[in-house]
C-alpha cells in the first residue's frame, strides 16, 4: 500500500487558509469591539447617539491624540525591532527595556488607547466612546497577560523593569 503524505511546506494553499483564520477573527472581534456591542448598547439605554458639546473644542484636542497615539504606537514597534520575514513578524529574543519602553511597559497599548479616545473627540458619538472603553478594557487584559509570560520568560530581570517603569501611563519624567 502506498501512502502519500501531503505536508503544509509542500502546500502553499494550507499556509494561506491557516494564516486568513486569525484575520478573521481580528475582523469579528473588531466588528463586535467597535460596532456592534457599543450601539446596541447606546440603543438599549436609549443614549443619544451624538454628544454635539464636544464638537467644536474637542476636535482639536481629538487630532493631537490621534497624531500622539500614532507616533507613540510607531516608537513602540520600531523600539521591539521587528522584522519582516517570509513567515511574519520576527522578534528579537532579548527584552526591550530602552526607547519608549524606558517609559511605559506597554506604548503600543498605550498609543492605540489614546488614538481610540482622539476619535471619539473628533467624532463624537457615544457608541466610539463605548467602544474606547472597551477597547480600553481589552489592552489592559492583554497586558497582564502578555506581562505574565515576560516575566516567565525573563524572570528577575523583568521583574526588576516591571518596578522601575509603568505598566501603561508613562507618568514618571526622568
């Protein structure tokens, strides 16, 4: 009897179907984050769904998080030193402890927070604001997750960082 065995390196199909997965459920997720929950929501509490006391001052102030968020979620990766290979994203397996990260544990988080919330001034409906929260709420989770395995990973060396920066807003000034 003959056997054929088809592996997933002989096979870029399987590759592609096994990698479209997670972005599906990156889009699920964000759909129900941003859109979904917080409408139902607004609609379930009967909130209005424009805050119009906010638009003609908050807008200004919105677009210098979003500019902020932006440039502090940039220095958070280019500080992890990523790099793009045929596989995705490599991490160097060393612990980052300089740049952005001498300031916050967590500037990716961080940024995309304060981006979430210059939205919601720039535009502000209440359902954005939900979903900041929620949001908000979901980077804080993934944190103390990740925050776990760092500290399994690198142990007193972590441990040590952990106490000398913040877990998420930057409010020490060296």
């Amino acid at each position: 009897m003959i056997v054929i065995r088809r592996d997933n390196k002989d096979s870029g199909e399987d590759k592609k179907s096994r990698s479209f997965k997670p972005f599906i459920w990156i889009l699920v997720i964000f759909a129900l984050l941003f859109l979904l929950i917080p409408i139902g929501v607004t609609m379930l509490l009967n909130l209005p769904w424009y805050l119009s006391f906010i638009y003609p001052y908050g807008t200004i102030i919105g677009v210098i998080l979003i500019i902020s968020g932006i440039v502090i979620v940039y220095r958070g990766i280019k500080d992890l030193r990523l790099k793009y290979s045929q596989t995705g994203y490599e991490k160097g397996d060393s612990l980052v402890t300089t740049g952005i990260y001498a300031r916050t544990r967590n500037p990716i988080y961080f940024g995309a927070t304060i981006m979430v919330f210059g939205w919601f001034l720039v535009l502000p409906f209440t359902f954005i604001l939900i979903s900041a929260f929620l949001f908000t709420i979901l980077f804080l989770i993934t944190a103390k997750s990740e925050e776990k395995q760092l500290s399994q990973k690198y142990g007193r060396k972590y441990r040590t960082y952990k106490r000398k920066v913040p877990f998420f807003v930057p409010y020490k000034i060296r």
